[in-house]
C-alpha cells in the first residue's frame, strides 16, 4: 500500500506529490519550489527518498529541484521532448515574470521516450506519454494502486492550457482521451493543481470533455 501526500508549494501552489511504501522509500514528483520544505518534511517523516520526477518543466514544477536533487543525491527523470527545459528559463518559462528568478537546473540523469512501465526500487508505474500542455508531458498510472499523477494534462472540471509556448489543443484532448479517459473510472487523478478527482467524475462533469 502507498501513501500519496500533497504539497502545494512555490509561487502558483503546484502540487508536489510524495509518494511513499511501507519501507519508507518515497518518490518525489514535480518539486515546484519550497525545497527547504520538501527537505524538511522527507527528514520529518524519515523517508529515504529515490528520485524526482517531473510531468513536465514548466518553471512553477521544477523550482526545487536542484535543491531537493543535491540534498540526497538522487536522479531527475523527464521526457525526452523536454530535455533542454530544464537548463533554459525561455523554455521552461521563468525568464518571462521579472517577480520571478530564472530557474536554471542540471539536465535530468534519465530521459524518458516512450510508454514502458517504469519500476524505481520497488515502485512500478506505467508512462503515459499525454503532450498538448507542452510537448513532454508525462502521466504516470500506478495501476496496481489505481491513481495516475497527471501533471497539468486534466484538472477537477478543467483541462490543461495550451496557450503557452509548444501547448496544442488538438493534441491535449487526444491525450486525454485516449490515454486518461480510458483508464479505470475508479482511477484516482492527482494533477498539478487543485484537488485530486477521478477518472469517472470528470467522464461525468467535466465540461471541456463532454460532447467532445
């Protein structure tokens, strides 16, 4: 059995999601900013953390993570389309708000490009490769578990924008429709901001999915 805890953290309260076993082993997913809570709560909770990875590197998820990735060592998983993000405030947006300091990491240790299960110590996760809020983002279902952390791809009655640079409308609602919408109603969404939902709420009531 997992645990899942919410952090909304950094200058728009992106969720960052630690997802912990009974060995008290953890991922830490799309570090937005606060890395000095992050740091303080894994040591609270004694958990031993094993990598970060990212939905996708718009600047509002990847504050923290050079702090959070050099305080205990760990590798940075992204999707392969985003690789450059991370290392460019014009991509990953921070050079465009003067309230904001340009967000400059390290490149990720590992690049994802397709949709094979991922297994990190004994955590086992399917990537659902779901573009259209930016060219890499990334799901990953953990089906055992039945809940997917989304990223910004679908919100509780909303979707992702597709206004920002690389965004595609066309290409969003094909992901969602194709790889979120068919999975298990039960299945519980974790997305980058806002409340978590389900797969079978937002098929009911979510009014950019119905009629599509």
């Amino acid at each position: 059995m997992l645990n899942i805890r919410t952090y909304p953290l950094g200058y728009i309260q992106t969720n960052c999601y630690v997802v912990s076993n009974s060995e008290k082993q953890c991922l830490i997913f799309d570090p937005g900013g606060e890395g000095d809570k992050i740091i303080s709560e894994l040591h609270r909770l004694k958990l031993n953390p094993l990598a970060i990875l990212l939905t996708h590197a718009h600047f509002d998820h990847i504050g923290a993570v050079e702090e959070v990735r050099e305080s205990f060592n760990i590798p940075v998983y992204i999707h392969a389309a985003e690789k450059k993000w991370l290392v460019d405030p014009t991509k990953n947006g921070s050079a465009k708000y003067a309230e904001i300091p340009s967000i400059i990491c390290s490149e990720a240790d590992f690049l994802l490009n397709s949709e094979p299960e991922l297994k990190i110590g004994e955590f086992q996760m399917e990537l659902l490769y779901t573009p259209g809020h930016s060219p890499g983002s990334i799901t990953y279902y953990f089906k055992q578990e039945d809940f997917a952390i989304v990223g910004d791809t679908l919100f509780q009655n909303s979707i992702g924008r597709t206004d920002l640079p690389g965004g595609n409308q066309a290409e969003l609602m094909k992901a969602i429709h194709s790889k979120l919408l068919t999975l298990p109603e039960t299945t519980l969404i974790y997305p980058g901001h806002g409340a978590s939902t389900t797969i079978e709420d937002e098929m009911e009531t979510n009014p950019f999915l119905n009629g599509f």
